[in-house]
C-alpha cells in the first residue's frame, strides 16, 4: 500500500432497518488530500460488522450459525434452500453475508430441531431430487435417534478443574450403591449392567478415561461386566444392598450420580431397549467385547 494512504477507525452510527447501530467503520484516506478512497473490501467488510450487530441485538443466525445448521444436514445451499421454502439461492446469499429477513430467520431457527426438519422436509419434498429426499430422511432418522439417546441432564460437564481416576469396577459399584439409596432408586443386577455401560460411555465421553478398566461384552440383553453379573445374580430382580462407601475423585464421582440422575428414570427394560439402539453393542456380535474406543466414538457423537 502507498505511504500516503492509511486505514482508518472511526465511530459510526447508522440505522439498519429499525435499529440505530453505532460501530467502529473503517475507511481508507489519502492522508495528502485527506480525501477517503472507495476500497471494496473494506465496504464488504464494514457491512459485515454492521450485519453481524445487527442479527446480535434481534438475536438473529450469524451467518456462522446458518452455515452449522446447513452442514449438520449434510445440505448445498441450493437443497436447504428449498426445504425451507425459500429461493434457491436465498441461503447462498445469507451466508455471503446478506442480512435476513426477521421471518426467514425465524424459519432458519426452526429447522436447527431435527423433528421441525423432517416436518419441512415432507412439506417440502417435491422441490429436491429423490436421492437428496432419501440421504436427507436417512440422516434427520439417525439424528433424531441420537437426539432421543442424548438423555444426561446439564450437559456439558465442566471437567477442566475436577480430579478423575479410573478404579476398580467394584469401587464404582459401591459408590453407585450409596447414591442409589440416596436418590431412592431401586437397583436391580439389570438396571446396575446397563447404568455401569451408561457411566463408561460418558466418563469416556467428557473425560477421555474409562470410569474402570474391567471389559464390557455384548449379550442378549445388551452389555455386560460379567464379573458384576457372577457377583450379583443372586439379586435376582430384586434391590441390590448398599455396601460399604467409600470415596472416589470427584470427577468420577459428579458423573455416577449425574448418570443415575438422568438414565435412572427409565426401567431396567427401557434401558436394555436403549443399548440395542446403539452402534457399540450393534457393531459387535454375542459375546464379544465392546471395546472402549467403540463407546466412546458413539457417545461423541450422541454428546456432540
């Protein structure tokens, strides 16, 4: 760039449809003449930061947010589009950076829930191609069953400053025993195999560790530390009796009870139900391990 001419901030207030928006404009100035120079991209640029106020103040989709939604669907531009009942090429202009209308965000918004999706895409399914209405259905029905999987409540956890150490599959058992009682749950050998799998799945998932090191393996009635079962048959389908307590880091600990807080709703039945949905007990065979690698690849993708 010549010397002579420099870029410059300066604050601006303009109005942007019903707002008044005051932001910081740049501007290219010949400093000699001190006359400003027309730079395309520094208009393009300008009117980005301007739009960008603007969909923040009316909590409007960033063209970021457009974009997510979109790829989430593994959808062109064209196809989202017109599931939406938009132009074609409404999104394309959008996420280049032109400001939406109030009502096609509010379109846009409604199509991030993956049940709204599918009820726009049977409205709207004669406007795309056969193949992009079955790709689409195929990916909003496996979305939707990960939705339905994703049952822990308060996610995300927020690990960073909490210790976690995998132990022993017993220790976790006696600590799950404890809070059992203290939530007032009833603990069958059942109900205790599918939650064991359920706190592996997320210690792995937010901690990148196993909640203990003991295998788990894939069973009729879904996944199994046969270990536990040897110990706790007796049960029967009756309660497990508390233990002895005892601690464990508090990492591991928050998620046992977070675990049980959430999955503990369901029956022993429901649960058992839940497991024979998901890839890691369906990718194995009977009796086979289901390796730690396999859980936690599917519970990122159920904890995206």
């Amino acid at each position: 760039m010549d010397k002579k001419i420099i870029v410059l901030v300066r604050e601006k207030k303009v109005k942007v449809r019903d707002l008044f928006i005051t932001f910081n404009e740049k501007v290219k100035v010949n400093t000699e003449t001190n006359e400003e120079i027309y730079d395309r991209n520094i208009e393009i640029e300008n009117t980005t930061t301007l739009y960008d106020i603007y969909r923040s103040e009316k909590k409007m989709n960033s063209t970021k947010d457009i974009v997510a939604i979109r790829e989430k669907y593994g959808l062109n531009q064209s196809d989202y589009s017109l599931i939406l009942g938009l132009g074609k090429v409404t999104i394309h202009r959008y996420e280049n950076g032109m400001l939406q209308t109030e009502a096609n965000d509010s379109i846009i918004t409604l199509s991030k829930d993956v049940k709204n999706m599918k009820k726009l895409l049977e409205i709207n399914w004669d406007k795309i191609s056969e193949e992009t209405y079955k790709l689409l259905y195929e990916r909003l029905t496996n979305l939707e069953l990960l939705e339905n999987h994703r049952i822990l409540k308060n996610t995300p956890l927020y690990t960073e400053k909490k210790s976690f150490e995998t132990v022993c599959v017993f220790d976790v058992v006696k600590k799950l025993l404890w809070i059992c009682d203290e939530l007032q749950l009833e603990i069958t050998p059942l109900f205790l195999q599918k939650i064991l799998y359920f706190i592996q799945g997320v210690s792995l998932r937010f901690y990148n560790k196993p909640a203990f090191l003991e295998k788990i393996v894939n069973w009729t009635y879904g996944p199994v530390i046969e270990d536990v079962y040897h110990k706790y048959k007796i049960y029967d389908r009756c309660n497990i009796s508390k233990e002895e307590n005892i601690s464990l880091t508090e990492g591991l600990e928050e998620i046992i009870f977070k675990v049980l807080e959430s999955y503990g709703e369901f029956s022993p039945n429901k649960l058992v139900s839940l497991t024979h949905e998901e890839d890691p007990w369906l990718d194995t065979t009977q009796n086979e391990e289901i390796t730690k690698e396999a859980i936690l690849k599917y519970f990122k993708k159920v904890y995206n």
